[in-house]
C-alpha cells in the first residue's frame, strides 16, 4: 500500500553495455534516535492516549535491521508542578518504553520535559500539547488520478479561526499528509486523497492530529525523503535531521528524533466496493 507520488520520470534508451559502479556511502558513528510520539483523543470517552518512546541507534542507508535500545531511563516532566512520570521498556516490543500509568493525560498549555538517560548522557526536549480540530465527515469520491484505478476519499473540516493551526493527517498504512491552515484558516475545507490498490470492504482508520509550526516542517522533510514507500516515514531518516531533542551532557552527541504530543481526532471508513 502506498501512497501516488507524482513525479514524471523520464525514461532513456541505452544501447551500450552497462557497467557495474560501486559507490561508497560514508557510515558516521551510531546516534541515539528516540521517537516520542503521543496522540490524546479528548473528545472519546473514557479519553484514550496512544504513543509510547521508541528508542533506537542510527544504522548505515543500506541496513535493513535497526538496533534497538533497552537500557535506557525514560521519564517525562510536567513542569508547572514537576510531577513525573516514569516509563518502562515494553516486554512485547524491544526499545519501546510505555508509560506506567496509562492515565496521564497531557494539559493544554503546559510545558512538559522529555527525559533519556542512556550511556551515562543526558537527552531532552520540552513540548506542549498541540489542539486539533475534528474531522466532519469523509465520503468516497469518484476522481482518480494517472492509472484510473486509485480510490479517491474526500476528508472535510473546519479550520478553528482563532489560531494558527498545523495538522498531520494520517491516512493508515504509514500514509502521512502535513498541512497548514495558511489558505483556508477559519474555514470549512475539503480536500481528496487518492489511495491505489484498495479493495471494497477494507477498513481505514484516518487522524487529524494537531502539530507545532517546526514539527510540521520535520515531517515534511522526512516523508519527502521516504517519498511514502517502503515503510514508515518516522523511522531513522536516511539523512540526519535534527529534531527538537538536545543533549545537554554533550551537545555535540546530538540525538536525532522528536518529542510531540498532539490532540488528535479520527473517523472510521469502509471503503465501498
């Protein structure tokens, strides 16, 4: 399952021999990457919080294994009362680190403080959470793109006028869509999105979660550069991009990765035959 990329690639007929160019991809030294990413569903009830802290090592372009890390300390710091929350490693999923308590609930307004300890370092970052707004309706259009064949779903929402907003849609199967609310702020709005290969009855579970202005411009940089195929765009990027995570015991030893808790709201579609 992927998302349509669309590039127009030109195509070259060569009548030569070809030969075999081996090229040398510069391996630097392994870095601490940590994905903590948090969604908090506030309009369900009970209230319903998904993410945990998935703690990793940089590999080489090539490698298709990606180490994990398990001895680490994970905690997070609500700092207007400097309570904590501790988190421990998953049994079910190496590197993960899921809170002990499934009941935080983040506020709105509210610094709070990521902390990772690993390799007698220090790492963290500092986020709040970031409101959403819900998603109205999605109905199946009849549009389709180059092939003919792609399903196109229509998303509709209102734009809250009383803030700038940043939204990351996820479309499920690691299908992610970042957009800003430059052009329609305050607005109802709609737009499509094309799947391909779906089949009729298949279920989709489609977000819109609420994101700051520098975590809107880390995920388009790292979804362009997974072009939305082969995996999950999150994951170790290929190119080492900075995140808002720092070292404070060695700030050249930086880590790679991001801290986000966005307010998130979703819709369940079936997709017709």
């Amino acid at each position: 399952m992927k998302k349509l990329i669309y590039i127009i690639i030109g195509l070259a007929i060569f009548t030569s021999c070809e030969d075999v160019i081996d090229v040398d991809v510069p391996n630097g030294e392994p870095r601490l990457v940590i994905d903590a990413s948090f969604e908090i569903y506030l309009d369900e009830t009970p209230i319903d919080a998904l993410g945990g802290v998935r703690l990793t090592l940089s590999a080489p372009f090539f490698d298709d294994d990606v180490p994990t890390v398990s001895n680490a300390t994970v905690f997070i710091t609500n700092l207007s009362d400097n309570n904590i929350f501790n988190f421990v490693e998953s049994l079910a999923e190496p590197g993960l680190f899921i809170p002990e308590d499934f009941n935080i609930i983040p506020e709105f307004d509210t610094d709070y403080e990521l902390t990772v300890i690993y390799e007698g370092e220090t790492y963290k970052a500092i986020t709040q959470l970031i409101p959403t707004t819900a998603i109205d309706n999605i109905e199946q259009g009849d549009g389709t793109l180059f092939e003919g064949d792609e399903t196109e779903i229509i998303v509709f929402f209102t734009d809250d006028g009383n803030r700038d907003d940043f939204y990351l849609f996820d479309f499920d199967f690691n299908l992610y869509l970042p957009s800003e609310d430059r052009f329609y702020q305050g607005e109802a709005f709609n737009f499509s999105y094309f799947y391909e290969d779906m089949v009729g009855g298949e279920e989709v579970t489609i977000k819109i979660l609420g994101i700051d202005e520098r975590y809107y411009n880390y995920s388009n940089i790292l979804i362009e550069q997974s072009e939305q195929e082969g995996g999950n765009p999150f994951q170790t990027p290929p190119v080492q991009i900075r995140g808002n995570i720092i070292n404070t015991t060695n700030p050249n030893n930086f880590a790679l990765g991001y801290f986000n808790l966005s307010e998130a709201n979703r819709f369940q579609f079936t997709i017709e035959e």
